[in-house]
C-alpha cells in the first residue's frame, strides 16, 4: 500500500474533529513545474483490478486547455494509470444536432428539450425564433474525464458543469471490472463508459498538482494545477453510486480509503515549492466545501439614481444585493460602512448604499427583482411612505438599517451588486489562444471598486493614481494599462496603452489598443458602455445601446486587403464558378406581331459565391444585407436578343443572402459581430428591366397560331472556362389570359454560344382565337349571309338585291377589312381571313326552244317564239353553298393539320 516518510519536508497531520488539511498549489498563480506533493509506493506491491479516487478541490487558475489534479504512474511507458483532468470543451451545433447539446449548471429558465430528453436552457442556447435554428454559445463547460488504466473515462456533455474558480467541486473516478465499465463523478453526477480490463500496480508514484510523464517526474507548468485539494482518498473497490452522492454531501457513512487515507497518509512536498511558498498546508473546515452558503457581493463606490443602478447591476449579470438574513444584513453592512460619507448626497440626511428591495407593486409588499416577496427585512419603524418603492441602506448609526426610497432621480446613492449564479466578465481584445485567458471574476477588495482575477493569467487592479493596470501573474509584468480621469470603472470598451512590447495582440510599447470588459454572454453584443444587447439587435436599424454603439461599424463586407474586384472569384468546387439566375417575368407589356417585338417586364436575381470575402452581422431578411456593388466584383449578363436602344434597367442591387450559422466568435475583435463566410453565403444582385425582345414569329396559321419566343441571357464577364450558369430558374407572376393571348409553360435553358455561357428563356403563347372569330370572322360570315340571302329575292326585285349584295355588304366589308388587317403582320402570303366569299348573280339565261313537228303537223316556226328561262337564282345558290362548303373543309383541314405540325416541331 501507499505507505512510507522520507527525511525531507513531509507534510503529516492527524485531522482534528474541526478542521482538515489541505494542499495549496500555486497560490499567486506561479506557473511553475515544481508545485506536487507525493506520495510514494508501497514496499510490497499490490495489482488491483478496482478502484476508486476521490477527492474535493477549488481551482484558483486555470492552464491553458488541460489542469491536472492528480496523476500516477507505474512506469516511464505506464505513466496514464490513473489522472483527473480538467479540459476545456468548445461546441457549437444546429437545430439537426441538438440532441449533443446539455445544460449548464447556469441555467435560469428551461426553454426547449434536446432530442434525447435532456433540457435545454437559455443560458445555455441563443434561439432564433424566425427561422427556428439553435446554437449552442453558451459559456464553454470545463469537460472532466478520469484515467484509469490507460482507459479515458469522459463526464457525460448533458450534465456538464462550467467550473469557476474559487468555488468546490468533489469529484471521483473508479473502475469496476465486473460490469466492465469505468465512472466519473463530478458533485456526485456520474458518466460510465466501457473500459478494457487492465490491471494496476501499487508501486507506483502518486502525484498531486502535476502530470508525470515518468515515475515521479516529467512535469509541465502548462499542465499543473493552481488550487486547493483536500479529502484525497484511495479505494481498492469500486463504490457505490450512493456512497459517491454520500461522498459528495458530506452525509457521511464512508470510511476514508483503505489505500490511501487522507488523514493518516504522509505526502512529501518538493523542497523548493515549499521554500517558495509554491506548495502551502492549511486547513479548511468542512462546512468551507460541504454545501457552503455563498453571499456574494460587489461594491461600486460611485453614485448614481437607482434605475441606472439597477441597470447597472444587471449588465453585470447580477442583482442590486438584497441580504436574505440578519448575518448577510451585517456583511453587507461591514463592507460598505465606511465609503458612507463618499456615497451619501448631500440631498439626503441617511440613505448612502441601494438596496434591491421595492414594494411597487403592493404597497408594504416588499419584493425582488423577481416580484418574490422577501422573508427578510430591516426597515425601520412601520410606517412607510406610499410614494417611496425603493429601499436603501442608512448611514452610521443607523446601522444594518433599511429605509424606502424615492425611486426617481432625486437621491443619487452608491450601489453594491449580488451574484446569484458566479458571473464570467470576459475581456475582447486580449488574442488569446486560449479563451478563457480573457476570462475574469470579480473579487470584491476593501475599496470602493473590485478588482478582476483572470482564470488562467490575467489580474486587473486599480491604483490610487486613477489607472487600472492589466497584470500577467506568470511573468510579473503590466502589459497594459488604462488612465480612467474620472477614477471610472474598465467595464466597456476603452483604449489600454501597452506598457511592454508585443505580449497584447503583436502591438509594440506605448501603443494604444482597444479592450472591451463586459458581463455579456456569447448571444450578446457589448455596447462600447459595457451594456449588453441580443446579437439579433445589431445593426437591425434600431438604436438598442444606452450609447448608441450597437448601430455602428454595420458594414456588411469585409474584404481582405489584396481582394481584386476586377477579377471574378474562384469557383467553389474545382472548374468554373457557378452564377445562378432566377428569372422573374411580372408580364408583357406589348405582344407586336407586325413588327414580331416581345416587351416584357421582368426582374433578374443573380447569385454566387465568392470564396475571398466574408460578412458581418447578416440578418434573415435578405433586404437588409445591403452592400455597394462597386465594392466586390459583380458579373456582367448582356440581353442578346434584346432591342438595346429601347431597353430600361434600374439600379443593381447587391445584398447577400444568409444561408449559414456564424462562424465560432473570435474574442481578439473588439466588437462582437457575427462573421459568415463567403463560400456559404450567396450574394445576390438583382435588378428590374423592360425590354423589347425579338421574336420569329410564324404567323401562316394565324389567327391559329401559336409562338414560341425566346430572352437570350449572356454571362459577358468572362468566357465559360471561368463562369458559366449554374441553376437556372425562371418563373411567371404576371396574368396568364391577355387580350389576344394565353401565356403558356416557361422553360429555361443554358447553352454555350461563342465560348460564352447563355441561358435561354423560352415562352408560348397560344393565340386565343375567339377574339378574331367575334371580331372579324363572325360579321364577316353574317355579311356573307345577308349578301346569300339576296339570292332568295325575287328574279324582278333587281334594285332589292342589288342593295343587299353589293351596297350592304360590299361598302360594310370595304371599310372593316382595312380595319382588320391594321391589326395583321405584314407579310406576303394570304392569311385566313383574306378569303371571303362574294356573290352577285343577275345574269339571265336563256335559249330557243326546239320541237319536233308531228308528221301529222306541219313544221311550226319557233324562232318568233319566246325562249324558255333556266332558274339562274337556284343555281347560284347550289354553287354558292357548294363552294363555301368545300372551302371551309379545305380550310380548317389546312389549319389543323399546320398547327399539329407546329407543336410537333416544336416539341422535338
């Protein structure tokens, strides 16, 4: 077993029945391999198939991207038999995945359910609720995972837990080779995983606050831990989940480890840490890590009415402070005391510090921001004023009293601000690899402002000399610093003056860089005042920001500097680039068959991507991505068939289309905007034309007829080795029944034409018939008849015949002809309204009349004899039915037949 005392500096104690020892690594935040107290191996070595490590600790800094809290190892080769490691995970997902997402220990209101049943939090989510996509940015969770035996055991990503510094987590890791599975505990939440079966060897070297990379050696500053640990326990089985959970409340019921125990092992601390104050015991009561009552506050020191200060405190992520008992009451008392004659006004004889308290509600109902109402007060006396809803702390020696408060802008007091959940301030600006090296926590200090701890490196404080200096604790250095004038606080952005070369973002000594502290959480835009807004409120054309900043610097195009607009962008795949048109037809303005002109009213929409580019704070509604088209390179189309001099275009519009979720946030840009990428977000250049277009139109059926036009669409820009038309589509909105026609089908088509890429708009119209058979067929039939009709006159009424055939109809056909044909192509062969048929019969036909004379009968002379008439008239109108008959059937046959053969060939 783990037994053993060495003559170095060897940290033993017994715990006592009030307090326990503990390990404290790094405590100034060192950065230094030489921080690890060890424990070293049995004489007599054990193989042990199942364990179990528990321990709790609070991290004072974290390393980067990995903090090891223990580690062992049996070999220079075996050195991962056991570790516990903190890691920091990064995720963004979509809605499709939202099944991978968990909740924080932060959350504040559930909102919606993951795919898998885990619950989803606010805190946790930005939801857009217009197009129904989630994402997760929330703050990045530190991902625990145990080793045992070489087998990585991960906590499970639905209970992950954002680990603050200064605050106790207790954790475990153990193996069970029955159930094959290994289990890590983080505040007694459990995650198993299946593991090979390996056994381990108790001659090994037990490290705390480093990662051995052989026995008892091989440390990194990078991967140490700067902490506290206490209650290290080793178990040679693997405990029940009930004992963990009783482990982690501190209920009791479980022995210390039967291999290592902490209050009777005896672990050796590095003679050089212990010289240099690297490694500290103390000892901690277990009330300090058992479920302790945190009350924690922050004091502002500046005066100011009480919505700014509500205000105030909420960009802060937190509450103006509302003590829940007399003991909270007398810390806050005692921390604020004595900034009473800087923060009482001299309009007011009492008040000096806000409270959160406000009875508007109901008046003597005292509630919280929540409207909770409060089970603790301190007001003095009972009667209160019903004008006055807020409430104040009093001035010595009214002390640890409240009083109400007007809430208008009369009384200006001081403010303190409450965590109810511990608060992450993150610092854009900073070029950090590691995110959370531009991450802080407020640490409340004995002044009339706090001071900001980083997580990893970073230590912001202010000096009496108004200048708040950016320390890195690693080095021992300011490498910034900032002149308030004011004595203001760093919260928003403001311009740092670098005090050493080239550690803030490249930028030389003296330089002037802009960082930006804010509480706002990653679905958040900090305003240059430190407020916090939604992200879907930048740049939305509505001033959000008390300052106004949120609807400045909303350029949509960030262009990198050797972009070439003159140039077309490379393709997103291999070859060409694809433009793709969306055609818009609104309607024809005038269908000319004289001169065979289509006028049409039409918009198109050309997109593409361009891979050189990205954009900024993209919005859904496309209108208001709206950028210069002479700022990044648009194509060229040239209408082929188009009549140019009569042509009408707008004005191009260039707008990109947001098609994809933001890239992940780059906390080195001082502004918080959305960046998209350019290969996954379509520009869009659209613009609306009236245009005539030629069209070749066969008119030898007409009125019959039907026409297939055509809109050539050429890409001028560059040849179809670089651009070519990729999707096409094309789509009518306007009436399909016009006066003469009835618009058809739209087609289109791409084709290369002289090495160029042109998309081909085809159109039908079916000529609508019924106009001309009421308008020129059907008087020109009932003509035709009135002038038949004479026929059936009498043969002697010549004057009544003579007026129907010829003055009626003739003279009404003479001006209605003209009248028609205005309306016709001018073309050389005879269309079918060109026949009509004309029927004026007066002739009168006669001959003699012979007959042979009877034998009996002399021969009698007929030549005297008048002449027998042949019915002229019945003939005529046999003839006149007859012709009309056969022309009619020739006619439609003609028609029919050529109209069929035109579809055909059309469609082939």
């Amino acid at each position: 077993m783990f037994l053993g005392l060495k003559e170095m500096v060897v940290a033993a104690l017994v715990l006592t029945a009030r307090a326990e020892r503990a390990f404290v690594f790094q405590p100034e935040n060192e950065l230094t391999a030489e921080s690890f107290a060890t424990l070293y191996p049995s004489t007599s070595p054990e193989v042990l198939a199942d364990l179990t490590v528990c321990a709790w600790f609070k991290v004072f800094h974290f390393r980067g991207s990995s903090s090891y809290l223990f580690s062992y190892a049996t070999s220079d080769k075996d050195n991962n038999e056991m570790n516990f490691v903190l890691t920091q995970m990064l995720l963004r997902s979509p809605k499709d995945d939202i099944d991978s997402l968990y909740v924080t220990t932060l959350a504040y209101d559930v909102i919606i359910s993951a795919k898998n049943g885990a619950m989803l939090s606010e805190y946790t989510l930005y939801v857009n609720v217009h197009e129904a996509v989630c994402y997760y940015l929330g703050p990045e969770p530190d991902r625990v995972f145990g080793v045992l035996g070489g087998n990585y055991i991960y906590s499970p990503e639905q209970s992950q837990t954002l680990i603050f510094p200064r605050r106790w987590y207790h954790m475990c890791i153990s193996a069970d080779t029955k159930a094959g599975e290994g289990t890590v505990y983080l505040n007694g939440q459990a995650s198993g995983e299946k593991m090979r079966d390996r056994n381990i060897l108790t001659n090994g070297s037990l490290v705390l606050g480093q990662e051995t990379d052989m026995v008892g050696g091989g440390f990194q500053a990078e991967q140490s831990f700067s902490g506290v640990v206490t209650a290290f326990n080793l178990y040679s089985r693997a405990l029940s989940l009930e004992e963990v959970h009783a482990l982690a409340n501190c209920s009791g019921g479980v022995p210390e480890g039967d291999l290592v125990a902490w209050s009777a092992s005896s672990w050796l601390i590095n003679p050089v840490a212990a010289s240099e104050g690297l490694v500290k015991m103390v000892e901690v009561q277990p009330s300090d890590y058992c479920n302790p009552q945190r009350f924690d506050f922050s004091v502002f020191g500046k005066r100011m009415p009480f919505q700014d200060a509500w205000n105030f405190c909420r960009h802060l992520k937190t509450r103006m402070t509302i003590p829940e008992n007399p003991e909270e009451n007398q810390v806050l008392y005692e921390a604020i005391e004595g900034l009473a004659e800087q923060c009482q006004p001299p309009n007011h004889n009492k008040g000096f510090f806000w409270l959160g308290a406000k009875d508007e509600v109901e008046e003597g109902l005292w509630m919280d921001e929540k409207n909770v109402p409060l089970n603790y007060t301190n007001f003095e006396g009972t009667a209160r004023t019903s004008s006055k809803d807020c409430s104040a702390m009093l001035v010595p020696p009214y002390r640890e009293v409240w009083d109400d408060m007007s809430c208008g802008n009369t009384y200006h007091f001081c403010v303190t601000c409450q965590e109810l959940e511990p608060v992450v301030l993150k610092m854009r600006g900073l070029c950090e690899d590691d995110e959370k090296g531009a991450w802080f926590r407020i640490e409340r200090d004995q002044g009339d402002r706090p001071n900001f701890k980083g997580f990893t490196k970073y230590y912001i404080f202010y000096d009496k000399n108004s200048t708040w200096s950016l320390i890195n604790m690693w080095t021992r250095e300011t490498v910034a610093s900032y002149f308030t004038y004011n004595g203001g606080l760093p919260f928003g952005t403001h311009n740092w003056t670098t005090t050493t070369n080239y550690d803030i973002c490249e930028k030389p000594k003296g330089s002037l860089h802009a960082l930006a502290l804010s509480a706002c959480y990653p679905w958040e835009f900090t305003c240059e005042d430190g407020a916090c807004v939604n992200l879907t409120e930048r740049c939305d054309l509505r001033v959000n920001c008390p300052d106004n900043s949120d609807e400045k610097g909303c350029e949509k195009l960030l262009l990198p500097q050797d972009y070439l607009p003159a140039l077309p962008p490379p393709g997103v795949e291999p070859g060409p680039l694809g433009l793709n048109i969306t055609v818009r037809i609104q309607g024809f303005s005038q269908v000319d068959i004289r001169d065979m002109k289509l006028t049409v009213d039409f918009s198109t929409t050309i997109s593409w991507h361009d891979l050189r580019v990205r954009y900024q704070n993209l919005k859904p509604l496309v209108d208001l991505n709206y950028m210069d088209p002479t700022s990044v390179w648009t194509p060229t189309v040239e209408f082929v068939n188009a009549d140019f001099p009569r042509i009408y275009k707008t004005q191009e519009v260039l707008t990109v289309a947001r098609s994809s979720s933001p890239e992940e946030d780059d906390p080195s840009r001082i502004a918080h905007d959305e960046i998209y990428e350019g290969s996954k977000n379509p520009l869009r250049l659209t613009q609306k034309i009236n245009a005539p277009f030629s069209c070749a139109m066969d008119l030898q059926n007409f009125p019959f007829d039907t026409q297939h036009c055509k809109l050539l669409i050429r890409i001028t820009s560059a040849r179809e080795e670089f651009l070519r038309w990729s999707d096409l589509t094309v789509q009518y909105l306007g009436e399909r029944l016009l006066t003469e026609y009835e618009v058809g089908d739209m087609t289109i088509q791409r084709r290369e034409e002289d090495e160029y890429s042109v998309a081909v708009v085809g159109m039908i119209f079916y000529r609508r018939y019924w106009y001309y058979l009421t308008s020129a067929y059907l008087p020109t039939i009932m003509l035709m008849l009135i002038s038949y009709a004479s026929l059936f006159c009498k043969r002697d009424n010549r004057d009544l015949r003579v007026m129907m055939a010829i003055t009626f109809a003739l003279l009404v056909l003479a001006p209605f002809l003209p009248q028609i044909s205005d309306g016709l192509p001018r073309t050389s062969y005879t269309k079918a309204v060109d026949v009509i048929f004309h029927v004026a019969i007066d002739v009168e036909m006669s001959w003699p009349r012979r007959v042979r004379a009877s034998p009996r009968v002399k021969e009698i002379d007929l030549a005297n004899k008048p002449r027998r008439r042949f019915p002229a008239l019945v003939v005529a109108r046999i003839v006149y039915a007859l012709l009309l008959v056969f022309f009619c059937l020739i006619y439609w046959a003609v028609v029919l037949v050529d109209k069929n053969r035109g579809e055909m060939e059309h469609e082939f």
